[in-house]
C-alpha cells in the first residue's frame, strides 16, 4: 500500500476540440488529508497510553517518542512507493514524512499524553490546532510532481 501524494493534475494547455476529464478538487482534498495523517501510528500510540500506568510521567514520554520514530519510519516507507504501482520505487518524501510527524505530535498533545503529565496540555488549543492543521495541510501540500 503506498501513501504517496502526486500532484498528477494535467497542467497542459488545452488544444481545439481536446477534452479534458474533470478535476474533483475536493477529491483530491480527501486523497491528500487521509494519507498526510498517521492513522495506524496514532492507533498504536492510543493502545500504549490505554495500559501505562496512571502518574507513569517518563512511560507516556518513551512511548509518544517511540510512535514518532514509528511515524517517521513508517510514513518514510511507505512514501516510497505509488498506489496500484509496487514495483515502481522513488525516492522518500520527506516533505511528506515531515508533515505526517508534525500531525502526530498535534495529535499527541490533543489526547494530552505526556503533555498533561507535565502540565503543559490546554485542551482547548489542542483541539484548535487540529482543526486548522488538518484543514490547512492538504490546501499548501500537494504532493511531488512525478
């Protein structure tokens, strides 16, 4: 399965009597935002936290930094490959890996994990940093033009 985002809109100019297949803008909205978020790190960083003990400060710190390597692995391998096309390898894309990282670190400091243990968790700026970054992201990334 690869997660990488391609910019694959027909930029060329339209010649007489040629017709181009139309583009769904927020179809490639949705394409870009479920595959800039980590959702299967994000699931494992939820069942780690569901069993670390209560107060365990340093056990949530360990595990958000081992999902976020997790992320960075995960997401940097995935990149390496198009959707449908296995055989096909291209470089990392870090842009991409970059992003997906930032999105679990706002993801972590939503739930509070580690945050809240160390007093610096407000829920309510948590909330609004999702909100904006999982709107805005897949608006100013498009992914790399193949």
């Amino acid at each position: 399965m690869g997660r990488r985002i391609v910019d694959s809109r027909d930029r060329r100019p339209v010649r007489d009597g040629e017709k181009r297949e139309e583009e769904n803008p927020l179809g490639q909205y949705w394409d870009r935002l479920k595959n800039l978020i980590p959702a299967e790190v994000t699931a494992i960083y939820i069942a780690g936290i569901g069993v670390i003990p209560s107060g365990v400060k340093i056990g949530l710190l360990v595990w958000a930094i081992f999902c976020l390597a997790c992320t960075i692995l995960f997401i940097a391998n995935e990149t390496k490959t198009v959707e449908g096309k296995p055989e096909e390898k291209l470089p990392i894309d870090w842009a991409h890996v970059a992003i997906s990282a930032i999105s679990f670190l706002i993801w972590v400091y939503a739930l509070g994990g580690p945050f809240k243990e160390y007093d610096i968790h407000y829920a309510w700026i948590g909330t609004l940093v999702i909100i904006g970054w999982t709107f805005l992201v897949p608006y100013f990334y498009n992914g790399k033009k193949l």
